[in-house]
C-alpha cells in the first residue's frame, strides 16, 4: 500500500528569554504539544486558555536550546531559545 508522505516547511524564529521575566506566545490555534529542548527552560500553558504559552528561563544563564510547539491544525512552530 502506498502511504504519501508531506512535509511542512517549519521556520525557525528566535526567542530570547531571562529567569527574570516571562515571555507569552500567543498562537493562532489551540495548543497540542510542546517539546523543550532542555530543562534550561520551562513553559506550560496559562489556565483558562488553550493558545497562550508561557516560557521562561530556568536559571539565570543556559547554552542555547529550542522550543517546539504543535498546535490542533497540525501547524509546527520552531524557535531558537537564547
């Protein structure tokens, strides 16, 4: 049987956070997965809502890591955390 297969094209954004502030993403669609690329970060979803990311630094200095977030319409967004 044959099983095509699709790629999306994923760009990949910066994302500069701090252990001092917190960053809100807010996306287009509701949130289905996340994926930190190391403890160096947290994120998890604001209450209430199900588009709206917050991410932060966990320590006041980390070497460079990536977020991916997968929304409900399947849509991949990448990010370079610094």
């Amino acid at each position: 049987m044959y099983c095509p297969l699709f790629a999306q094209h994923v760009s990949v954004n910066e994302l500069e956070v701090t252990d001092q502030k917190t960053t809100a993403i807010v996306f287009p669609n509701e949130i289905q997965a996340v994926d930190l690329g190391s403890n160096h970060i947290i994120a998890q979803k604001v209450n209430g809502t199900e588009n709206v990311l917050l991410v932060k630094a966990a320590s006041q200095s980390f070497d460079e890591t990536n977020l991916t977030v997968i929304t409900k319409a399947g849509i991949i967004y990448q990010f370079d955390v610094t």
